[in-house]
C-alpha cells in the first residue's frame, strides 16, 4: 500500500486495517505504540486527546443543529487488570509532546474550580488541561457521595456548557462560562467496574467517551527504535471578529449526516447509547484534521473518524458484554452460597429432628407419628419424618405396624442417641453422674456458613456442664427441644468429645502477642496478616482492642502493607514500618496545601492515596485538624500552615 499523505486524497472506504496506513501522522502513531510495546489504538486514543487538549477553547464545531460545539473530549481507556493503560499514556506523551496542564479528578465542584481565574495577580489562569483518572474507582468513589454532581458536571464539560455553581458566599461561588475552557478526561477501567458510567445510559454519560482497548492481541515482538516525535504546532488559523476560531467541514456530506442523524433522533430512531455518537465522530474528524495541521475537515478524515468510532462502539460492546458476564458470575455465585447455606440449614434440622426423636423415644418407649410431629417446633417439624425414616433405616430405631397405622420404638440397648450406630449423636441429654466437664462441637466449615445464611442465631460451639445441667432440667417436651438454644448447637456432624474448661490468661496481650510472634518467627516465618494474629489473640480469650495496643507497642511488628481492611506485618526486632498511616499522610498532605481545603477535596486525595473517607474522616480527629464550615462547605487545615485564602 502507497504511503499518503496529509494532503493525498484516500480512494475508496478506509478500513480498520488500513487506518494506520493512511497518513505518515498515523504511521508515526503506531511507530511509536511498537517502539514501547503499547496498544496501538490505546496510544491513538492518547495523542487525539492531547490534540484536543492542546486547542484552546475558542477552537469550536460550527452550529449545524443549534449552536456552536465544543471539542471537549472524553476517553475510556479499557483492559483487565494491569492491561496496560498507563502505558500507552506514556507513549502518547511521547509521541505528541505538547505542554499541557495535567490534574487528578476531584469532586464536581473542583472539576470547575480549576478553570476559575485565581485570586492572585500574576497567575495566569487555566483555560484547557486533561483530567486523569487512572482508576475508575476513584471516579466511582467521588460520584456515589450524596449530594456529588460529578456526572452532571462532566456531561456539561463534554458539551463545553457552563460549569460550577453559584453559592451564598462569594468566595464559595464557582462559575465557569460556556466556550471559556478546554477539558479533556483520560479514565482507565476494567470492565467489571464501569458501572459508574453505564449506570447513567439514560442521562448520556457513556455516550459522550469514546472508548479504547490497552491490549493488542497482534503486538509484535520485535525491538523497534523510536521514531519522531510528532510536530505538536497547530494550524494557522484566522480568528472571527468575536475571537472564535471555527472547524470547516469539507464535504457537504458531513453537513448532510448531521441532519439526517438529528432528525434520526427526534424521531426516536437511534439506540440510547448512540445518543451523541454524531458530536463524538465531528470531534473526533475535527482532531484528525488538527492533528495534520489543517482547519478544515477534509474527506479523508471524516473517513478515518468513522473507523475510530466502529473501534470505540466495538469496544464499548465488548466492555457491556463483560461487564454483563460479571453480572451474572456474582448472581450465579450468591444462587451457590445460598444453596450451600440452605442445605447446611437443613441437614441441622435433620440433626435436631433425630436427636430430639430418639430422646421422645427413650421417654416414652413407643410413639406414633402424629405425636412425634406434634412434639416438634415448627420450624424442623418438616424433618420429622424424614429424621425417623433414617434412624430406622440405621438400625437405631424399629418400625412396628399397629392397626391404625405405625408406632416406633428405640432398639434395645439405644438410649437418648448413646451407643447408636448413629453418625451423629444427640448431645442435648447429659448424664448428671457423666465425668463431661464440656462439650465441643467441630463444626468449623458449617459454623461459617450458619453465621452467613442461617436465620436462627449463632451457635455457641462450648457448653459447659452446668449449663447443660441447667437446661436439662427445663425441657420443655412440647418443644422438643431445651429452653436455651445454645444446646442445640452441640449437635455436630462429627462425633463430640471432652475437653477442659477455659482458664483465664496468665498472661498480658503485650506478653501473648510477644510470645506468639517469637512462635511465627521460629516456624520460618517472618510476615503475617494482623487479622490472623487477632483471631487467634481472641481465641485465647484477650479482647481485640488490648491486641491492637499491643501490636502498636511490640518490638517486633512493624506495618509492610495494607490491602484493603488487612495489615500485612513484619516480624522480628528492629523492623520499620514502610506505611504512612493516615494520620501522617492527612497532616502532611494538609500542611503541602499551605492553607484551609475543601472536605471533599481532602476525601478525594485520599482516596487516591489509598485512603477511605471513614479513614481519613477518623484520622482527622486522631490529628485534630481544624475544621470551620458546614456541610459540603465544610473546610480542614492543619497548624501551623493555616493560610486564609486569597491571602
């Protein structure tokens, strides 16, 4: 294929494979994508929002529909987990190495406060930057607090509407006019977590991205030099009489589809999604011709903005389908444990059924099924017969036919479940002569799927023999069952057996957590969880908050890592902790700000840094922060840099 040009006419449709083939611009693009092993349309998708962001904001779409557009653009760059995303905006970077103003996101307020004119003279105030978003979690974190207008203000940003709000108080007001500003957004996501966006098919959010995958099943392996980065100057434009600077389109045919696709729309022809797919495209051909230092849109670049926009909607089908599969995989793994659960709870009512079904026995010596049943609590009254079925068939129970019907009897030598051959024995009938001091119940796997599905409350897996004493002596034959429900958990799939009662500890929790660290240490282990050893710090009878403190204390635990709500530890002595806890880094990040900031600007940088806000809020009382305001007005500082803005 003949290498063309900026200036070349392109004969017949472009194709996917040809676009980077089309001009020396484009080639230059995937040149680079190869050179550092980066996604070729991730790191197109990078250098056309840099074009876009290079422009300032009196580049406009002329009003075909309406008014004047802007070229406001925003891009979702898409992939599983480290797939590659701040990659290919590095090599963007690279490739298109114009200067601009780069911020992470903030709330809704602050997307506006950054294009508010500062206070101080001398500044030059901030007309177009990108806003970077490399996780979108940060961006669903920020849109879920109530009262965020973060989605509504990045809608209005798209279509270069007016930003901000207007408050009380003059210093709290925030408006940003129409036309005055260029915002870019650069979001990096994994599929599962789009939410955020596509929550909002209705209100046009995921509408107005375009979107691009960070993998490339078909990157090379070769070691290929960097090329040249792409010349960065914009076209020689001519300014109007109102300092507006308009995109020309070439072809009447552009004219003619901007029609033909409003009218689409207003006649309810289009797909939800596809609601402002025509503004993306113009943006998109508007880039391109930038991007070869043209004003004017030509027939090759409305071409090649069509291929962008069969990748961007091919992606974001990719990114609904994916996210739809992890929709289903989380309703089909709930349906799992819901199942798991029920049949737990079930095969303990049988239990129960039996073990209360032998004691009526032993009682009584022979009973019909009427009576059994009725004996029975409502809840397991369904296992009855399902319970007697079973000991008959084991042997522990006999069947004998009367005239009206059954009467069961306990086999001789059977008493209250003793002896039986029975796998489960009942534990609900204790012997006052019997050398038990308690009962253990093994139940590990099924206690914590009792704690997660089961109604009925938490079994206790000890009792003593008092307690069961006690019980005893409350049976309540219409029940069935003792008083206290805590004997019922003592019926186990496993066999019961004798252990002591628990003693006290000798010993202090510093003292315990020392000693069971120096254990660690000797088993060839020299890192733990912090939620391991307060388990086993609670097993032994200390209360967590006393091992807190004394894990804070120890000589021989120092921080390594925090994943989510788990610590991760070193252990030995002489250990430094590697983490900044939050109150270090609220203290530090205020004292940076050099004066009072916004709550919602603190929660975000937080959350950033890998901060929650229940976090950050409780580290501000641990580190007094100075706080005045109220509500969403609410502000923090931290002594001694406590500056009053404007100052």
């Amino acid at each position: 294929m003949p290498e063309i040009g900026s200036a070349h006419r392109w004969e017949g449709r472009v194709t996917t494979d040809e676009f980077f083939d089309a001009t020396p611009e484009l080639q230059i693009i995937r040149q680079w994508a190869r050179a550092r092993y980066a996604a070729e349309w991730a790191v197109f998708g990078g250098v056309l929002l840099r074009v876009a962001a290079t422009t300032g904001p009196e580049v406009q779409l002329p009003g075909v529909i309406g008014g004047r557009a802007s070229l406001n653009l925003l891009c979702a760059f898409v992939a599983p987990s480290g797939g590659g995303k701040g990659i290919s905006d590095k090599v963007a970077r690279l490739a298109w190495p114009a200067p601009i103003v780069e911020r992470p996101i903030g709330s809704g307020e602050g997307i506006a406060a950054t294009f508010v004119p500062p206070k101080k003279e001398g500044i030059e105030p901030i007309t177009k930057a990108i806003i970077n978003v490399p996780e979108i979690d940060t961006l669903a974190g920020i849109a879920s607090r109530q009262g965020s207008i973060l989605l509504a203000q990045l809608k209005s940003a798209a279509m270069g509407e007016q930003l901000g709000q207007a408050n009380s108080s003059e210093a709290t007001t925030r408006i940003v006019p129409p036309h005055t500003y260029r915002l870019c957004m650069s979001v990096g996501a994994q599929p599962a977590h789009t939410g955020v966006l596509f929550n909002d098919t209705t209100g046009g959010t995921p509408q107005r991205f375009l979107w691009f995958l960070t993998t490339d099943p078909d990157m090379p392996a070769d070691v290929t030099p960097d090329p040249e980065p792409l010349n960065s100057r914009l076209p020689l434009w001519r300014p109007d009489a109102g300092g507006v600077i308009e995109i020309v389109y070439g072809p009447p045919e552009i004219t003619e589809t901007i029609i033909g696709a409003h009218i689409a729309r207003q006649r309810g022809q289009e797909d939800a999604l596809d609601g402002h797919a025509m503004l993306t495209r113009l943006k998109v051909a508007a880039c391109l011709a930038i991007l070869h230092h043209r004003g004017v849109v030509s027939e090759l670049d409305w071409q090649l903005s069509g291929v962008v926009m069969e990748v961007s909607n091919r992606t974001r089908d990719w990114v609904v389908a994916e996210s739809r599969k992890a929709d289903r995989r989380k309703i089909r793994d709930r349906a799992i444990g819901r199942a798991v659960g029920e049949e737990f709870i079930a095969d303990r009512k049988l239990d129960r059924a039996k073990a209360a079904v032998m004691r009526w026995l032993d009682q009584h010596e022979e009973l019909p099924m009427s009576d059994l049943r009725k004996r029975a609590r409502s809840d397991w009254r369904d296992q009855v017969s399902a319970a007697v079925t079973e000991l008959v068939d084991s042997g522990a129970v006999v069947e004998i036919e009367v005239d009206r019907g059954h009467r069961y009897r306990l086999i001789e030598g059977v008493h209250g479940g003793r002896g039986s051959t029975l796998e489960n024995p009942s534990s609900e009938t204790v012997d006052p002569g019997s050398t038990v001091d308690q009962i253990q119940a093994s139940a590990d796997t099924t206690h914590a799927a009792t704690r997660e599905f089961s109604a009925e409350p938490e079994f206790s897996t000890h009792i003593s023999r008092s307690e069961t004493l006690n019980q005893s002596s409350a049976l309540n034959p219409e029940e069935g069952i003792h008083g206290d429900k805590t004997a019922d958990s003592a019926i186990s799939k496993t066999p019961l057996h004798a252990v002591a009662d628990p003693t006290p500890p000798t010993m202090t929790a510093r003292q315990w957590i020392d000693a069971h660290v120096s254990k660690i240490l000797n088993g060839g282990e020299n890192t733990v969880e912090s939620l391991e050893v307060y388990a086993a710090g609670q097993a032994a009878g200390y209360k967590l908050d006393n091992l807190r403190q004394a894990a804070k204390s120890s000589g021989l635990i120092s921080v390594a890592a925090r994943k989510g709500s788990v610590t991760i530890w070193n252990l030995g002595a002489g250990g430094q902790n590697t983490v900044v806890s939050a109150e270090e880094w609220l203290t530090g990040w205020l004292r940076s700000t050099g004066g009072w900031v916004k709550a919602a600007d603190v929660y975000a940088a937080g959350l950033a840094a890998g901060y929650g806000r229940d976090t950050v809020k409780s580290a501000s009382v641990r580190a007094k922060v100075d706080k005045r305001g109220q509500s969403i007005s609410t502000e923090w500082s931290v002594a001694p840099a406590v500056v009053e803005r404007g100052a």
